[in-house]
C-alpha cells in the first residue's frame, strides 16, 4: 500500500464520518509571529478551536504539510526527518473521546490493515495538582475496542517515562502516562503552556515492530515500554482531547466546546503497513533513495545517515520553495539556505555528480504532484532555485575548504572562524563539521562572541516559538491585523492593482508587510497611504465578515487576495465599510478582526525597504 493510498484512504474515510476534508496551509503560518514554520495539523486550526466559527463547519480532515527545524540534527535515524505530512481530524465542539478512538483504531485495523496484536496504546494518569483526573474513559473505550477484535486489553500504571524502563510493559496494553508524555498543546506539557494556550490529554497509539527491533544501544538494559525511542514501538498516532485553557494564576479551565485535535504521521503510518520501522522504506521516500543509489553507485544500507539526509533535505526543500520560501540569509529562507548546502555536503560524502540535487527535487515533485498541485505548478522554479543555490554553494565551498586546510593549528581561534565565515561565507554548522572531520577543536567560546547574530538566526525555530505568548490573539494583535488589510488597500489605491500581499508577521507592537511592487515607494506615496489608513481609522469603518463560495468569490473584482490555493472551497471575505456606504477594503482572510476600526491608534509608516526582487516591506505601528 503506497502512501499516497494510506493519505486518501484516510481521508476517504473521515468524509464517510461527516468531515470536510480542507486544504493543507502553507508551510509558513499567516499572521502567525510566534511560530517560524507549521510544526503541526492544528496550529492553522488554533481561532477554530478555541471557538470562532469554522466556514466548513464543526468536522475537518486533512493532510497537513508540516515542518519541525528543531528536528534537523535528528535527521540521520530512521524516524526522523524535518518535513512530514500529518494526517488530521477535528471536532470543534462535536464529537468527543468515543467517536474519536474508535475511528482512528478502525481505520488503522480495517482500512490500513494493520494486526491489532500490534497496537498498544497510552493515556493520561491525570494531575491532582491542576485537578484534572486520570483519562479511565478513554481507557474503558479502548478495552471494548480491543475486545471487539478477541484481545483481552490491560491497563497498567507507568509514570513517567524514566519509570517506564524500570516497570516495563508489566502485561499491560494501555498505559497511563504522566502529562510530560500524555498532554499535548504546542508548547508541551502544562507548565510550559503560556497564559490563553489550549491543550489536554491525549491517547498515543504505538505500533510494535518486536523486540528484535529494539536496537538503539542506550535502551539495552532497560525494560522495554511504548513510549521510547528504543526502536521496538513507533508512535503512529495521537488523538488530543482540547478542552482546557491556561489562566493567569497557573491554573486550568475549561473551553467554552469540547475539541478533538488528531495527528498522526503519514510516513509512519506507511511504514508500520510495510512492517519497517524505517520511514524511509516508504515509497515517498524511497523513490529518492533509489535514485540516490543509482546517481551514486553506493547501497543505502551502508550509508544510512548520509542517504537519509539527503533526502529529507531535498524534500524539505522542494516543499518550502513550492510554498514561496526560496533561499537566503534570514528566517525560514535561511533554513531552506540550510537544508540545501547540507544536502549538498552529504551529497559530496556519497560522491553524488555535482548538479544532480534538482534531479531528485525532480523526483519529489513526481512522487507528490499528484495531491500537492502546487508543485506541478512552480516546478521549474523549485529545481532552478534548488540548482542555482547548489552551484552557488559549491563556488562557496571551495573558497573556503581552500582557506580551512591553510589552518595549521588544531586548534581554531575564535576570529579565525569568524573570518571563514563574514569573508569566504563558510557556514557555521559546517565549519564544525569540517573541523571534527579532520581532528580539529574549534574555540566555540571565543567565536560565539563574533558571530552571535547568526547564531541566534540558526536557532530561531526553536526560540521563536511561545517566545511572546501564543498565536497571540491578543487585543492589540487584532488591531494591528486590521491595520493590515488597510494598509494594503492604500498601496492598492495609491499604486495600482498590481499590488498584492507577499507576506505578513504581526506581533502586539508592530505589524510588517510584504508585497508585490518593483521598485521603491516615495515618500509622497507613503504619507497618502498613512493618510488613508489613518482617515478609515478616525471615520470608523465597521468590520464585517460573510462566508462565501470559492468559485464564486474568486470571480468578484472587489476581493482582494493573493493565496486563493490555500483555502478551502468555502472562505471567509473581511469587508470594512464607511456609514456612506463606501467600501474601504474587502479581502479574503482567516480573521479575526476588530469589529470597528475606530479606536485602534494613529497608524504610522516606520520603514519602506526592498526584500527580495519584486517584493517591498513596509514596518508600521499604531501609536
Ligand atoms: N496536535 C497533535 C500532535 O501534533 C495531534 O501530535
């Protein structure tokens, strides 16, 4: 079974169960400042499940592009990678832990045809401190799920999973595990959940490949339990049960709907139907570790890291640039930078022909094209921009391998680094990497010093995130995000229709834009746009919001919008309008928005800049 039959099957079955299947969002959230990246199927999903009115209604499937930069260094074992689809299902105040449970495990039994001998699974042991009970409902569902198919399904006490290699499986089938391991929100367990984050308790499902699978050297003298990394078990998926949100005083209170938030990983998935714990055996991945054999004559089996890193970063790669995010030297175009000059330096490992990485882009694109039609459709532009930044590294590299084997010390000074880095462009992981290759130290301490900026850059996946609260929907956010759309129908007004939006990040003290216009803005035009703004602001314009058809939607003149692929065939349209009746700004959009623009501040142009060819910024703030 392929894995693009385990993705509609899946989805399939969830439209049979009353679910609108929706599109998968863009790689890089909307007016999301607290995230770099969609790390997972419920962060579009966040207004939603806190309450706002979905257009599609109250059951949602999809397959969500996903991408988790923090997982870069973990790419080199068989489970991880940095992009993977996620396989998701909501109930937004619907459904609930019955439904829930019992598709999920129907689904993997009948429709995926896994042996249910196979499956353990785990859930909450509850917190007395937070007043939230151990999860015995969904283990009394998992009991008669298990029975339903002859087995005879216990449920024992783990813990923590420290007390796991200690008590074992102990003959058990469902497991209770402690909230660092069965209570999900996106910044992890309760007490890492900023004040207004959602989450809950979640049940887990692990496939067991067998003991004989369990090879990871750090787990040999430890009990065996599902939730480890010991190789034996695979979490194939997690149903989460949002019904609570974290107040001021540390505290939990219940959401005013009870939500069921699933994901589970398509590649993993895939795998437990091929019986490998290697997600990538998986056709999706192997159509590029074939080639990779081919193009380099070598066996994956004996080159795993290398194969599998080159891999999940061409794929990566393909995925971010077909989402718009092309190479370069900060936020998410820096890790596509990344991903690629890794690729190419694993690809010199495997003694891959220079130029070849676009070819197996070429090969992702075949593999996914058929669901992902937004590949097929930029997929010159991926393999040129995947060639053009192989061959610019390879210029890069060389310069600075030439300057590295000039270094006689084995140990590397601080500004030496430094000058690999600012004058020959040398990156800094590589510069590690190389150093250790050839037996050499390098004065962490002193470089850090010199080169901080980018290594704060390198590291902002991780730190971005929960850094300033939540997909802040915080009133000042709101206001900014309103400011946003008049701003864009200023420059529309002032430069013409050729105008549209390119990207937007906003945060409680500022709002930038990015959008499509070929050269500078005057000064002259900036302060007609400010005026506009500002004039809308002082009038009041009320804000108000229709559900309308895709199609039918796309043919009116009067919406604005520039990413009509990313949404779903029913879509929301922000209108602001004077008491006269003039249309000020109508434009398609996720919400939410203030109800009236008065009020919100004096709007104010801070800087006009150029980002990339075509496309301007502008940083404003409301004063
Ligand atoms: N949101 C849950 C996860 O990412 C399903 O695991």
């Amino acid at each position: 079974m392929s894995g693009e039959e385990i993705r509609s099957k899946y989805l399939e079955f969830f439209k049979r169960h009353d679910h609108a299947v929706i599109p998968s969002s863009a790689l890089v959230p909307e007016n999301d400042p607290t995230t770099l990246f969609t790390g997972s199927g419920m962060q579009p999903l966040v207004p939603y499940l806190m309450g706002e009115v979905h257009p599609k209604g109250t059951r949602l499937t999809d397959s969500q592009k996903c991408f988790r930069a923090e997982d870069i260094d973990e790419v080199g074992d068989n489970r991880h990678t940095t992009f993977f689809e996620m396989l998701g299902n909501w109930s937004l105040g619907d459904y609930f832990k019955k439904e829930q449970l019992r598709w999920f495990f129907t689904f993997l039994v009948d429709e995926v045809g896994l042996d249910p001998q196979r499956i353990y699974v785990s859930v909450f042991a509850g917190d007395e401190s937070l007043g939230i009970p151990k999860d015995d409902e969904a283990v009394a569902i998992w009991k008669e799920l298990f029975l339903e198919r002859g087995i005879e399904a216990h449920d024992v006490f783990i813990g923590s999973e420290e007390d796991g290699y200690e008590k074992g499986m102990q003959g058990g089938r469902i497991f209770y595990y402690d909230a660092a391991k069965n209570w999900w929100s996106r910044a992890g367990k309760p007490s890492k959940m900023p004040v207004g984050e959602i989450g809950g308790p979640d049940s887990e499902v692990f496939y067991d490949f067998g003991p004989e699978y369990a090879t990871h050297p750090d787990f040999k003298d430890k009990e065996p339990h599902p939730n480890s990394d010991s190789g034996q078990f695979l979490e194939i998926g997690n149903s989460v049960f949002i019904e609570y949100i974290k107040q001021e005083d540390g505290s939990f209170t219940k959401l005013p709907q009870r939500n069921v938030d699933f994901g589970g990983g398509l590649e993993r998935i895939a795998a437990a139907r091929v019986g490998t714990p290697d997600v990538f055996k998986v056709d999706l991945l192997w159509n590029v570790i074939e080639q990779i054999q081919t193009l380099s004559g070598k066996k994956y089996e004996d080159n795993l890291v290398a194969f599998r890193v080159v891999t999940d970063h061409i794929r990566g790669a393909t995925f971010m640039i077909g989402d718009g995010i092309h190479p370069g030297n900060t936020e998410q175009p820096y890790f596509v930078r990344r991903l690629v000059r890794r690729a190419v330096r694993y690809a010199d490992m495997l003694r891959i022909p220079a130029g070849e990485l676009k070819n197996l882009s070429r090969s992702v694109i075949e593999t996914y094209k058929g669901h992902y039609t937004n590949l097929r459709e930029k997929q010159n532009e991926i393999i040129d921009a995947i060639g053009k930044e192989e061959e610019q590294f390879r210029k890069t590299l060389e310069r600075g391998l030439k300057e590295f084997e000039k270094i006689k010390e084995s140990h590397i000074d601080g500004p030496t680094v430094a000058l690999l880095f600012t004058t020959y462009g040398f990156p800094y992981e590589l510069i590690l990497e190389v150093a250790k290759e050839s037996g050499k130290t390098v004065d962490e301490a002193g470089f850090k010093e010199e080169m901080q900026k980018h290594q704060e850059l390198s590291r902002a996946g991780a730190e971005h995130k929960f850094k300033g609260g939540l997909a802040d929907h915080s009133e000042k956010v709101v206001q900014y995000h309103t400011a946003t759309h008049l701003l864009l129908a200023g420059l529309r007004k002032e430069l013409g229709d050729h105008v549209h939006q390119a990207g937007s990040n906003i945060t409680g003290e500022r709002l930038r834009f990015d959008f499509t216009h070929g050269e500078k803005v005057s000064g002259d035009v900036l302060r007609k746009v400010e005026v506009f703004v500002n004039d809308v602001i002082q009038k009041g314009a009320e804000v108000t919001m229709e559900i309308r058809d895709k199609e039918e939607a796309r043919k009116d003149p009067t919406i604005e919008a520039s990413f009509w692929e990313r949404y779903p065939d029913q879509v929301k349209v922000y209108s602001m309008t004077g008491e006269n009746g003039e249309l000020y700004s109508r434009e398609l959009c996720g919400g939410p928005h203030v109800q009236n623009t008065k009020g919100i501040g004096t709007f104010k142009i801070q800087k006009e800049e150029a980002v990339a060819a075509g496309i301007r910024r502008i940083k404003a703030t409301l004063e």
